[in-house]
C-alpha cells in the first residue's frame, strides 16, 4: 500500500467529449476526481457525471469471477469453452456463424485486437458495436461526401464562430463541458449567435438566440431549403465548389426551389423563423453547425448529414478556423472503434472493407489466413440474425443489448434462442448478463490500461489507478487468449496494451502517404516508457512530422478517388402515416445526470437525485384529451412492446410527440426499458436505428394508489405492479403503485422483508382520502417511511430523502415526519437542480427574490452552477419566474 497520495492523468468514461481527469488515489484505498486543467478538451472543467465518478468506483455489483451457466469457474474452464464453442461453429457452419457485439465503452486496444480476430482470423467481419447505435449515419455520411470518416473540425471552431447551429443535440445535458466552452464563448464575444434545431425546447435553448422546433426527421427538407437560399442569393463559394468538389447540381436539383412557405409546410416551422436562420445562416462566414443524435438516429439519418454537409461543402466553410460541420459523438471511444474497424462495413485503420487492396493491405499486414470480403451484420441485423437461428455462438462485451437495442423483447428472446452467449462486463447488474453461457469479469475504469479518442480526433490515454479486483481482466487480454486457444498463438502474442497501440500507429501508416486520413505513424515505435507518458494528441500524427492542431479539407485533398468531395442529392421523405391504434411519436434521448442504462451513475445518489424515475414528457393538449394528469402514471406501448412511467405534463415537446428517456432498466424500474417500445426499422445506408421516431399510444396506468417510501435496506419489489428505484444516502427511495387495493401496512413489512422486528411505528391514516402514512423507528432512530394515497403522493422528496438516520425521541418530532414536509425550522430546499453542489430550486429561488437574478449571482451566493454548468438554463428558468412574479406585481401594484 502506497504511503501517499498517487495523482494519476486519465480520461473520463462517459460522452465523446472526452475530458481529462485527474484521479487521486490516497493510502487507504478512497479516490477523488476532478478535471485536468491541462487537458485540451476541458481545461479542468468536468459535468455533474465527470465529477461524481469516485462515488461510482464501488464493488458492490461487481462480476469478480469467470462463470459457466452462472457457477464460478477458472479462467482456463470459460476460455477453453469459449474457444471451442466458437470453432467449432465456424467448423460446422462456417464463420459467419458467430459474431461479437462490442462497445464504444472499451479501449482502442481492446478493439484492435477484437476486429484483428473477427476480420483477420475467423475471416467474418460480423463484429458490430453499440456505436451503431449512436453514429453510424455520420460515418455513412461522412463517407458519403468525403470519401472517408473524416471530422473535418476541432472544439476551438466553437470558441472561433460567429454562428452554431446545434441540430439534434441537446450539448447542455449530453455534451456539457462543450456546452460550457460554447457558454464562455458567448459571453466573450455577445455577437456570437446561437440556432439550435430540435422537436423539443431542450435545456440547451436557454443559450439559443433562436430555437427551430421542428417537426421529427424533417431536417432534409430544412437543410435543402438553406442550400437553395444560399444558391439562389449570392453566397455560394463557387471557387471552392468548382475546384474540390462534384454532383453540386445534382444535389441543388434535388433541393429544389427555395419556396419557404412549402419549407414551412414540410417542418411545421413558421415561415418567419425559417427566413431568419436562412439569412443568419447565409450571410455568417464563421459557421459552426454541431448534430449529434437527433440527427442520427434517424431511417433517413444519412440523409440529414449529407444535407448538412452540402451546404458546408456549398459555402466552402470548412476546415477553417470556426467554420465546418461537427459530428459530436454519444460514447468515450466512439471514435477510437471507428479508427480499427470497430464497424461491420469497415477495415482497420479508417480503410474500406470493400476495397480489394485495402483488404490485400491488412491482411498482409496481420499475415492472417482470411481477411473479410464483404460487410458483416450490422447491430440490428445481427440479433435479428441470432434470432432466426444463423449466428450460433455470440459474443458481447461491454455493453447492455437487452436494454439499449430496439425491439429490446425481441433481443432478449434471440439470446434466449442462441445457442452460446459469452458476455463480457464488470457488473452482475446487468440484464443481459441473464442470457450468458459464460460471463467473463472485464476491468472497469480506473483499472484499465490504454486509449481513446474522443470528437475531435484526440487521443488520450486512459490509465490505470485501481488494482484488478479479484478475478478481473482487460478486455484485450480475454480476446487474445481465445484467439490463442483458436490456434492464433503469434498473431495474439500482446503482453499489454502498448504493444497492441504500436501495431495500431504500424498498420495506420502501412502503404499510406497521405492517400488515408487516419494516420499515426509517428507512433509506431513509441516504447512502453513513451506510451506511459503519453500526451493527448489530434491526428493525423503522420511520422517525421510535429504534431500540432488540425484541420481538414480547407484546400480540398478529400479521400475520393479524384480527391474532390461529392455533392449528395437527397430529399425528404413523406410524412410518415401513423396508425390510429398509434397515434403519436415517441423520442427518446438523454437525461442530464445519468449515462446510459446507469450501471454506473445509478450508483450514487448524487447523480440519481436530481431526476430519480422514468418520465413520459406529453404536451399539455394530448394530455388532456386523453385524461393524463401531470405525475400520474402512463403505459407507452407500440407494436414491439410497452413501459409503465411518470407522467411529465410539458410543452418543452411538439403536440403529437412523447418523450421518454433511454436509461431505465429491470434493474431500476418495474417496466422502464423504453428500447422495448422503440421500433427496430433503420436506416438503408448506415443500419442505424431510428429511435427517435416510433408511432406510439398513451394510456393511463389503472392505478388504485400510490406509494412514495425511504427505506434503509433495499426493498423486496416481487408483487409489485409498478416500482421505480434509486439510491438516496443511507438507503433507496420508492416509488410505487398498485391496481388493486391493499393492506398498507402489511406492504409496508413486506416491502421492509422483515427487518423491522420489533421497531415501533408512528402512523397516521385517513380511509375518506385514501392517505395512509407510517415511519419505522428503532432505538429511535428512524429505519423507513411510507406515504400513500389514491392520487400521486404528495410529499417533498428532497426532503424525505434524506430522513433515513433521523434521530427523533419525543411522539412530537417523530408526527413530523408524517407530514410529508419540513418543519418551520427545517427549509424544503426543493428539487435538485444543481447536482455538483446538491442546491435546490427553493433555494435558488429564494435567491433569485433576495436579488441574485443572474446565474453568476446565484453562483456566487450558491455555487450553484460554477462547477459543471449543466444545471445554468435551470437556474435561468428560474429566475425567469421571479422575473416575472416581480413583473405582475409591478402591473398590479400600477392597476392599484
């Protein structure tokens, strides 16, 4: 055991921003984090997810050992199974009988290794990544129009523009740290203009100058519209057009007339707004437009980015300093799966699967018996292929199918069906842990050795701080060893991962002189000392050249076969028709403090404090024409499936849509996993998923009362017809509900599981309203509290929340707790908004009336707002409504 503390530099295991991290481990085992303010992506800053990351490091959950139909076995047990299993498919059925599904969770190295296998070795390239799920009609996109995956931009293009277009992408929940960057921008320079694009009126229009709620998967139609403006006015680059580029009359065919008032008609914009951003759009050089996954997450996702594309490549506003379109992804290493092949349609090192010599290259390079010939399954394709019976040994590693994957059921009955399912992860928590064969204990971050590369083309690495625990191992380590069993011995000889990154930065050089994009030849021979020391660097990092900041395609030099980029024409779609049984779309996305299906931010309670239970967000007018009440239960259901969430009255949406958030699993709620709902149709060119447009109904939920509880020990929740989880200090909040009436007391023991023996009860019911409350005291000192009603419970949870440990003796003090409410003397701070310093809404608007009516006055009174960032627009909401109490008692006091 170290006898000091040990700072070590790593990266943050959460969204593509990438955010650097110190990790401070002290003598005796516990770990802080804060932001490296050295690291060029967030200069120390870090979001509400970056900066509770100490608090998820716990081992609770954690898979320690290898296991064959869930019995601990030895590591040689599970890795001979594995290997037999998978060769002996491919010996019966050939190789594309088996498959991995990977994810942008894991290292480049791990990556590398996993696709060398699959393409190189077993000769199949069905290997997929959760990332697919995220990205993949970018990569289309960008394949489309430059010929390689290219992100032409840096994040200093943010801080350089004069205009952001933010389109599909919330930045202020789902990208903070480049949300603060943009943030700090704005108020450096106020000319900087802010358009954000989105069916909703997200926390990130708090910053917007203008905000375009579009109707869903419109954005064709919109993009087409500014590319005919600019043509038709004068501001194309017609230089740029004619030297490095081609099919730029196709594409404005294609486009059309720049009629607004069809444009309007086809977005469900207003006419005015529309002229507004096309002439903001069209006479601001400087143009930075930012989309993310409401872009992407589209049939027609391809389609939205090339018609973004067009217009940058129209303009020439690209590869200079703050102007280019900017692909921000969903996941840590994203990108880094992208850069070795990590897709089922791509080679390694950013080279075409379906290039003759690029194959010819890699295999060279690997000296592998078979290389690929032809894409693999995509993530969709794939479960639907195991489904049917034609993948018969399957590998998953690192991420969470059973949840994340539309038509999630259907996954879940294909791995039910598959005849051999190894799944790699840390957590025993997991809901496709349930359908393995073998489960292999993977190392977590904090224990993992290697690299990532985030948004902007920037590689980190991500270093060890933590011991192995028990039985855990890399996730590249686990691969070599099958691939060594599968007779693979030399070709998988890794002793770590910088000899894996060394063959990475061989292979993207081979045969390349800059004729690829991806290249990091300058770190072929980079020794173990060097790797360790690594420093975050953009590439291209081509060998014999100084490495430094860069951009591409400000003077042409695309990756096409005559170096110019293609104009592609494309056009909307037709409003899709809705079935009368399915009368509203959902979407889904995102919530601020949680990181997809919360095996790791579900952990602490700092991070599940501020939105603590699955929500259906439904504009007020649905809403009322179909009897849901606001915190109510509603039952979203589509043809593949149905949850059971809170209802969230709210014009933040379009009337006719429903948002409901992605993160919610079987282990946090009772029927939370909106993937279930999400229909698995894709799109033609990228195999993505369109999750943000399915034909959905709303019903309420048939409750016949309601429970909130805190309890010390985790609740026994069989039996219960609606449940929502999550952790609080000291124990678990409950949300809860039953159709049909019930004893509230023998719930409230049954619920408890008996630890309660002998603890006296303080209890209040009124049968005429339904209310029944009840708190469990022992040696004075309070153990659990139930509330219930016939309506949803009324009780301040915040509050509540942190009752668990309460020492009360006097009957007085203890009646208090049944009140639902504090006391005179003991402030309601309101609900969580500011999740980095716990800062409620009734204190930041007590405040705001105090006379703090700027989010830089809240921070300085609260520090509320000054670590993260992402909790300014609510702080900003806030205050609009004290402005505006302020306003009408003005009006009233001048009346009178």
């Amino acid at each position: 055991m170290n006898a000091e503390a040990t700072t070590v530099r790593t990266t943050c295991p959460y969204c593509g921003v990438g955010c650097g991290v110190l990790a401070t481990r002290q003598p005796y085992g516990s770990v802080t984090v804060k932001g490296d303010p050295e690291h060029p992506a967030n200069f120390g800053r870090l979001c509400s997810k970056g900066s509770a990351l100490a608090e998820t490091l716990s081992l609770d959950d954690r898979l320690l050992y290898p296991e064959i139909n869930g019995t601990r076995a030895s590591w040689d047990d599970a890795l001979d199974l594995v290997a037999a299993r998978f060769s002996a498919a491919i010996a019966e059925h050939g190789p594309d009988s088996v498959a991995f599904y990977v994810s942008g969770q894991i290292l480049t190295e791990d990556y590398y290794v996993a696709n060398k296998l699959m393409k190189g070795f077993i000769g199949s390239a069905n290997i997929d990544t959760n990332s697919r799920l995220c990205m993949a009609s970018s990569v289309a996109g960008h394949r489309r129009a430059f010929g390689s995956d290219t992100v032409p931009g840096t994040y200093e293009d943010l801080e350089q523009a004069d205009l952001v277009v933010l389109t599909g992408s919330n930045l202020a929940w789902c990208h903070p740290v480049l949300f603060q960057r943009l943030e700090a921008a704005k108020a450096a320079n106020p000319a900087l203009r802010i358009v954000t694009i989105d069916p909703r009126r997200t926390a990130t229009c708090a910053l917007a100058d203008l905000h375009l709620g579009l109707a869903p998967d419109t954005d064709v139609a919109l993009f087409n519209g500014l590319l005919s403006y600019v043509s038709e006015n004068g501001y194309l680059d017609e230089a740029y057009i004619s030297r490095h580029t081609s099919g730029f009359g196709e594409a404005l065919g294609a486009a059309g007339a720049c009629d607004i008032s069809r444009i309007a008609d086809e977005t469900g914009l207003s006419r005015q707004d529309i002229a507004r951003f096309y002439d903001l759009a069209a006479r601001t050089e400087k143009m930075v437009t930012v989309y993310s996954q409401g872009v992407n997450q589209s049939v027609v996702g391809t389609d939205k980015v090339n018609a973004i594309l067009n217009v940058h490549l129209a303009t020439g506003r690209i590869g200079r300093a703050g102007m280019g379109p900017f692909s921000v992804t969903g996941q840590p290493n994203a990108m880094g799966g992208r850069e070795v092949g990590g897709l089922a349609n791509m080679l390694a090192a950013h080279m075409a699967l379906e290039n003759p010599d690029h194959r010819s290259l890699v295999q060279s390079f690997w000296q592998s018996p078979v290389i690929a010939e032809r894409a693999g399954l995509k993530a969709v394709e794939m479960f639907r292929a195991v489904r049917e019976g034609k993948i018969k040994a399957l590998w998953i590693m690192a991420t969470n199918p059973v949840d994340s994957l539309p038509d999630a059921d259907g996954v879940a009955e294909a791995l039910k069906l598959c005849p051999f399912v190894v799944v790699s992860d840390v957590t025993c928590a997991a809901d496709t842990l349930e359908f393995a064969h073998v489960a292999l204990p993977g190392a977590a971050w904090g224990e993992k050795d290697g690299t990532v590369t985030n948004s902007e083309r920037r590689i980190s690495r991500q270093r060890r701080f933590l011991d192995l625990p028990g039985e855990a191992r890399p996730d590249w380590w686990a691969l070599s060893e099958v691939a060594r069993r599968m007779g693979h011995r030399e070709a998988f000889a890794y002793d770590g991962p910088a000899g894996i990154f060394r063959e990475h930065a061989e292979l993207s050089a081979a045969g390349n002189n800059g004729t690829r994009d991806f290249d990091i030849g300058a770190m072929a021979d980079i020794d173990e000392e060097a790797f360790e020391e690594l420093a975050p660097f953009q590439w291209p990092a081509r060998s014999g050249e100084a490495l430094g900041e860069s951009r591409f395609f400000a003077r042409g030099g695309f990756y096409t076969s005559d170096r110019k980029a293609r104009f592609v024409a494309v056009t909307p779609i037709a409003p899709r028709k809705r079935e009368r049984k399915y009368p509203l779309v959902l979407n889904t996305g995102r919530i601020r403090d949680q990181w997809h299906t919360m095996t790791r931010t579900g952990k602490t309670a700092r991070l599940t404090s501020h939105i603590a239970e699955p929500f259906a967000e439904i504009h007020p007018e649905d809403a009322l024409a179909l009897g849901i009440s606001d915190a109510s239960l509603v039952e979203v259901r589509s043809p593949y499936g149905a949850v059971t969430v809170r209802a969230q009255i709210s014009g933040r949406g379009r009337k006719g849509t429903v948002f409901v958030p992605m993160h919610w699993t079987d282990q946090f709620a009772s029927r939370g996993r909106v993937d279930a709902v999400v229909a698995p149709a894709t799109d033609p060119h990228s195999g993505q998923p369109g999750s943000k447009f399915t034909p959905v109904s709303l019903k309420a939920f048939p409750a016949h009362w309601y429970g909130f509880a805190v309890l010390d020990q985790k609740p026994h929740l069989r039996g219960i017809d609606y449940w929502a989880i999550a952790p609080v200090s000291g124990g678990h909040r409950l949300e809860f509900a039953g159709v049909e009436a019930a004893d509230f007391m023998d719930l409230a023991v049954r619920l408890a599981g008996g630890t309660l023996a002998g603890a006296e009860i303080t209890s209040f019911q009124d049968e005429a309203s339904g209310t029944c409350r009840m708190a469990f005291w022992q040696d004075g000192t309070l153990r659990t509290a139930f509330f219930f009603a016939r309506e949803p419970v009324e009780v301040s949870r915040a509050w509540a929340c942190g009752l668990l440990g309460l020492e009360a003796e006097t009957p007085a003090s203890r009646l208090r707790v049944l009140a639902g409410r504090p006391a005179a003397d003991m402030p309601d701070n309101g609900a969580l908004v500011c999740a980095c310093y716990q800062i409620g809404a009734n204190q930041i608007l007590t405040a705001a009336r105090g006379g703090a009516c700027t989010t830089t006055a809240i921070g300085e009174v609260l520090k509320a707002g000054t670590n993260c960032g992402s909790c300014r627009s609510e702080i900003r909401s806030l205050i609009e409504t004290v402005l505006n109490e302020e306003k009408r008692d003005d009006g009233i006091a001048k009346a009178g």
